[in-house]
C-alpha cells in the first residue's frame, strides 16, 4: 500500500456546495476527448486534478488486501471527530465514476494510473463499485465538486464534441487517416490547377 499516503490537501475544500453532477466513466470520458495521466510527482492518492482536458490520477497498485484497506479507512474516517473533511470516501465516490466496467479498468491501467496486482480487471472495477455501496458522504463539503464542474463542462462543450467526433471519423484508423491525407491533396492539387490554368492563358 506504499502509494496510499494520505499527505496534505493541496485543494481547498469546497463548502455549501449540495448540488454537483457525477461525471462520466473513463471510456466515456476519452471518448469526447479527456485524456488521462498519470501524476508525476508522489502526491497523496486523493490528489485528483483536471486541467485543459486533462485528468492527472495518482497511481493506485491494487492487491487483494486493497479493498479491505479501503474500508477500514473509510471506517475509520465517518467515526472520528475529522468526518466532515473524508477525503478517503470522496476519492472512492470520484474512482466509481470512472470506474464502471473491466474496458475502464482496462483504460487506466494502459496509462500506468492502475496496477492490477489482482489480475483481474473485472474483478478490480466490482472491487471499486461496492466500495461505495452505503458509504454516506456529506455533499456539500464534497472535495472534487469543482472539479465535476470543470469535467461536465469540458464533455458539454459543442466544439469539443465536434472536434472528438471529426478524430474518431477521420483520424479512428490508419486508413482513415491516409484517405484524408488523400483527399486533402487532392483538393490542393485542384486548387493549384485552378489558379495555374488562367495565368498560362495569358502568359504562354
């Protein structure tokens, strides 16, 4: 559990807040153009940032113990005088979000910000999801509640979606790829030919 070091906040919290809406799963996420990295300094594990369509996670290695582990600290956390600062559920409540079926463990793992010591990426997404099965949290002093907000907005934004969309047509495949190159030529070719043709005419 070496990557579970609590540390220190770097974020303020966010207060009064009651409302916010859970963002996508990371499939859906890379889908409309999130990319995802892993963070590169040792930070604490809830250290999760979102910045310019970019989510940086710390890395999280994940034996069978893990579970286990994690409700102890959530115990831990809803029984101690520290309850309204839960930075160990919040971060759960964040993971099960992303974290829906294998393909978004599977996702994660493929940018190093999950090591599935398990072995199972099945295994490890059910892991996630009933850790937060009757977990209470209190909403309003929700750690990630402005960064759900910066998240949805990027997802909800028009041109991101065009932008998104025109890569996953145009760009999906190699051959995609070469039959715009393709194409592109071809329309400078004509473009070319067309402002050629008059300046011959009048200069042979």
């Amino acid at each position: 559990m070496k990557d579970l070091d609590p540390g220190t906040p770097k974020r303020p919290y966010n207060r009064r807040r009651k409302s916010w809406e859970p963002i996508w799963t990371a499939m859906a996420l890379k889908q409309v153009g999130v990319k995802f990295q892993r963070a590169k300094h040792r930070t604490a594990f809830y250290d999760i940032t979102f910045s310019n369509g970019v989510m940086r996670i710390p890395r999280l290695e994940i034996y069978d113990s893990t579970e286990s582990f994690f409700r102890n600290l959530v115990a831990y956390e809803q029984h101690s005088k520290q309850y309204i600062l839960q930075q160990v559920g919040d971060y759960l409540q964040v993971m099960n979000c992303l974290i829906n079926t294998s393909k978004d463990v599977e996702l994660l793992r493929h940018y190093r910000i999950i090591d599935n010591r398990i072995g199972n990426d099945e295994k490890a997404s059910a892991m996630f999801n009933q850790l937060c099965s009757g977990v209470g949290f209190v909403r309003e002093m929700f750690l990630y509640t402005q960064m759900f907000d910066e998240v949805n907005k990027f997802c909800n934004n028009p041109w991101n979606k065009r932008m998104t969309k025109l890569k996953n047509e145009y760009f999906g495949s190699t051959w995609a790829l070469i039959s715009f190159m393709a194409a592109a030529l071809l329309l400078l070719l004509t473009a070319l030919q067309t402002v050629y043709s008059p300046l011959s005419y009048y200069h042979p």
